[in-house]
C-alpha cells in the first residue's frame, strides 16, 4: 500500500485504490517541459547552436592551418566543452523548475506519487544526454566530410565504440552531476552557481593543493571527479582510472544524489 503523509493532518493518504499516470505519459510531459518554457527552450537552442558553432571554428582553423591535421574524434572531442557546460544546466533546471516556477504543487497533486514524477525526470535528463550526443555525432561526421573536401589531408575517419560509448558516458555523469546538485538545493541560481564553482574552481583548488601538499597530491586523484573524467575524453581509461572514477564519483555523484532525492521525496510542497 502506498501512502503519502498528510501534512498537518495527523494521518497519511491512501494512494492504493488510486490509478497512477502511465510512466510514458509523465515522461512525455516531463519532456514537453523543457521546451515549454523561454529558459527550456533557449537554453535546448543554444546548446545546438553552441555545439556547431565550436565545430565550424575549429574546421575553418583547420583547413586554413596548414600545421593543423583534424580526425573524426577531433571534431568529437570538441564539443566535450560546450555540451558539459549546458548539458547539467538542463538537469538542474528539470528538477529546480518546479519549485522555482511554484508548479509543484499542481504536479504532485496530479501526481502525488513522487518517485514515479523524479524518476520521469531523471529518463528525461538521460534522454536529452542521448540526444546531445547524437547531435554532437552528426556535426562531427559532417565537418569532418567537409574537412576532408576542403583541405590537403586526408579523411581521417577514427570513431570507434570505445571512444563513442567513452562520450556518451562523459555527457550522462555531466547531466546526472547537475540533477544531483538540483536536489539537493531545489533552488535554480544557487544549484547552478554550486555546478559552476564544482566545475571551474574546483578543480584549480585541487591542483593547487596538490601541487603545495605532498600529501594531497596522493589522495587527489580520489577524490577530484573533474580530473577522473579527463581520460573518457580521448577514451583512454585504464584500470587504475576506472578506480579513480569510481571512488570520487561515488563522493561527487552517488552521495549528492542520493541525499538529494531523499530531501525531494520529502520536502514540504508550497
């Protein structure tokens, strides 16, 4: 039987007699979300935008250098940055925006079956990551073509599922790292402005110390997530980095999510 607590009432609400909402029916509206809104909707546009116009840059330098030689994965790995810095905005903001907009009201009580709700955003948040990479893989193999036709060299085509699959990895830890942040705030600029500080301050702080404290240089590589997720860049993960990985994810990833949708499934809707 599953209940929800009444707040203020002294008792809980029986919710086995009630019908739930079909999984896929949550999912379609978790996904009609992010483009509903003006920020959803920019934010989609310019991760696309963001993504061919690093690609275009980088294949207008390399047919004009005659010192650079561009691949497949070149282009591939490229767009590593643009995507990770807006994909785990996206995640935040599919968790954040209902509390933010003061919607959540309206969606647990349409759906007060909460798990069901934060898991069809979770399958959101996964299926756009697929769908970035999917964008990101047709850029590549068109500029790639491109390249080929328009300089010296040679078409160089070296994707492999290694280094694919190393890809797709990278953008889903990046977008399930901002929808861990999300819930544990539930609060949009101050979730947002945390990713920021974990992604781009951080890792500078960590090098830092391990550069002034011998110490911290042996225990870094534990615990700095960042840096563990540097190999699956050029897919070239070895044992001892998938241990790595795994330590500091479980700190950075496993931790922050777990404790955050444990405060989802309990935080008092306004």
């Amino acid at each position: 039987m599953t209940t929800i607590p009444a707040s203020g009432l002294g008792h809980s609400l029986d919710l086995s007699s009630t019908t739930p909402t079909p999984f896929g029916r949550l999912v379609r509206v978790e996904l009609r979300k992010t483009r509903d809104t003006l920020a959803g909707f920019w934010l989609l546009l310019s991760t696309a935008i963001l993504t061919a116009l690093v690609m275009v840059i980088q294949l207008a330098v390399g047919i004009t250098q005659d010192d650079v030689s561009l691949s497949y994965n070149s282009f591939l790995t490229s767009t590593s940055f643009s995507i990770a810095v807006l994909l785990p905005i996206i995640g935040i903001m599919l968790l954040t925006s209902e509390w933010s907009q003061r919607t959540a009201m309206v969606t647990f009580s349409l759906e007060p079956r909460r798990p069901n709700v934060i898991a069809a955003k979770l399958v959101v948040g996964l299926l756009l990551a697929v769908a970035a990479v999917v964008i990101a893989l047709g850029l590549a193999t068109v500029c790639n073509a491109l390249y080929g036709v328009l300089s010296d060299d040679p078409t160089v085509w070296n994707a492999s599922v290694a280094h694919t699959a190393a890809f797709v990895l990278l953008q889903v830890v990046g977008m399930l790292t901002g929808f861990a942040f999300a819930a544990l705030l539930l609060n949009t600029p101050a979730a947002i402005v945390i990713y920021m500080v974990y992604s781009f301050v951080l890792p500078g702080l960590f090098e830092l110390g391990a550069q002034l404290m011998d110490w911290f240089d042996s225990i870094r590589p534990w615990i700095d997530f960042n840096s563990a997720q540097s190999p699956l860049v050029d897919a070239t993960m070895t044992g001892k980095d998938w241990s790595y990985f795994v330590v500091s994810g479980f700190i950075w990833l496993a931790v922050p999510l777990a404790v955050g949708l444990w405060r989802v499934l309990r935080a008092e809707v306004k």
